[in-house]
C-alpha cells in the first residue's frame, strides 16, 4: 500500500492542486492586484496606488455596513450558540422523539438562504402591515429580520455539532461529579462547558464568520433598504462593484479588507478559544 501511494500520489494530488491554483489562488491575487487599480474590465486595469483604499475608508456607506455588520455578527453569534447548546442539552436526554426533534431543527439549514430571505419577508411584513410598516422601512426591522432568520436556519446546524460533543464526554467523568456533590449548575459550568470547548471553538468560528459573510439572506430579506441602512458588508462590496460607475476598483479595495477583517477575527477566535480546551 505504501509503495503504491508514493508511485501514485501526484495522480491524486496535481489535479486538485492545479484546480486550486485555477480557482482560488490566481483569482485572489489578481483581485489584490485589482484593488490598487481603477478598471473596468481585467484588461484594462490602470495601477493607481492606494487610492480606492483611502475612497472606502471615506465612503460613509461602507463604514456604516461596517458596525452594522460586526454588531450583527455578535449578536447572531450570542443568539445561535446559546439557543443551540440548550437544544442540545435537552435533546441528549433520556426522552422519547429526540430524533425526530433533532431532524425537525436541523431542516432549515437545508433551504437555500434566498428563498429563506423571501420566505421570511412575507412573514415579517405580514406581522408588521398591521402597524402600517414593513421589513425594509426601518433599519432595525431589518437588523432582528436578520438575526431570527440566519438563527432559525443555523441553530439547527451548531445544534449537531454540540450534540456531537456531548455525546463525547465520558460519562464517568460526570458521574464523578455527581458522586462529589456537583448540582446541575455546578456540573454544566465546571465539567461540561470546558469539555465541550472544542465544539465552542468550532460553532464559534462558524458563526462568526457566516455573520460577516452573510449575503444571500440579506440580499433577499432587504436589499440594504432603507437607503442602504440595513445593508451587511458582503452586499455593500456587491452594490460599491456592480452599482457605482467607476468604482470597481474601490469595490475590490473593500474586498480585500473584507477578507483581512474576517481572517484576522476569525484567527483571534480561535487563538481565544483553543486556550481554553481541556484534555478529556
């Protein structure tokens, strides 16, 4: 087997290393290349310098998608895990129809985020037609819109992955809790909660990040109304390239500061988290 795999592995290895050049690689390069030029087509690209970096930092309308999306991204975070690690807790216990609960939470993260912004528009703007608003008249109708939509889809999701982690810890270690006098809140903050910082760490960073990512959804449920109040960072970039003449270059810009944001976040998460993992 050994000498099979070192006489074939570039048969396994190069095409998808070339596809990962093809598709990942040079692309984001020659968009780094693009943010410190004013172009309209690849072709065309003019080096200018840092420029579209000093226009988005000036563009009030990127710096306000900014906070909004970085407050966004906490509270989503706070929502999702919280809701989703009771879930958990609940459905590991010896109750009937904890399969099917499980599949029933988990149902949502399958509906494409589209449809899910449509689908919850109706929704929103029913309930509020009777007070004569509606979902994209108001940019905190808009932001709670957001946050019970992307939780109601994710919930389920981050559900498994903590039920996946409480499955995982070895249940003599929470005997022995119990034996030495540990109550429920005791066992839950000292035993459970730091055996479970890998699954943390995970659902965290998912979170996090899909809150700073999040495009779809926002797209569908608002489309940045009012007046580009409600719009996240991933729609603003889309809008600053394909909606502003001559600002293309500026679009890449936001993009590639897009990108040092959510990698720079989602390194100290995990630099956070990982610290406070415990060996089982």
């Amino acid at each position: 087997m050994e000498k099979a795999i070192k006489k074939y592995w570039p048969v396994f290895l190069v095409p998808t290393l070339v596809s990962f050049l093809i598709g990942f690689i040079v692309p984001f390069i020659l968009g780094v290349w693009l943010s410190f030029c004013d172009f309209t087509t690849v072709t065309d690209a003019q080096f200018t310098g840092i420029e579209n970096y000093l226009r988005a930092f000036q563009d009030t309308i990127f710096q306000h998608a900014f906070w909004y999306t970085a407050l966004f991204a906490i509270v989503s975070l706070l929502v999702i895990n919280v809701i989703a690690f009771a879930l958990a807790l609940a459905l590991t216990q010896k109750m009937r129809g904890t399969n099917l609960f499980r599949t029933v939470f988990f149902m949502p993260n399958l509906i494409g985020g589209i449809v899910l912004g449509y689908i919850w528009q109706l929704i929103f703007n029913g309930i509020l037609a009777q007070y004569s608003q509606a979902i994209n008249l108001n940019e905190w109708y808009g932001f709670a819109g957001l946050v019970i939509l992307v939780s109601w889809q994710q919930i389920g999701y981050m559900m498994i992955v903590y039920i996946a982690g409480l499955q995982s810890i070895p249940t003599d270690v929470l005997e022995a809790a119990e034996v030495d006098g540990a109550g429920p809140w005791e066992r839950l903050k000292s035993v459970i909660i730091p055996m479970m910082m890998p699954s943390i760490t995970i659902c965290t960073f998912l979170s996090i990040t899909n809150g700073f990512k999040l495009f779809d959804q926002n797209l569908s449920l608002t489309a940045g109304e009012p007046s580009k109040l409600s719009e996240l960072l991933a729609l603003n970039i889309y809008n600053t390239f394909y909606g502003r003449t001559g600002w293309e270059g500026v679009g890449q810009a936001k993009a590639v500061i897009f990108c040092l944001v959510v990698v720079a976040i989602g390194l100290i998460q995990l630099r956070v988290t990982r610290s406070k993992e415990v060996q089982q």
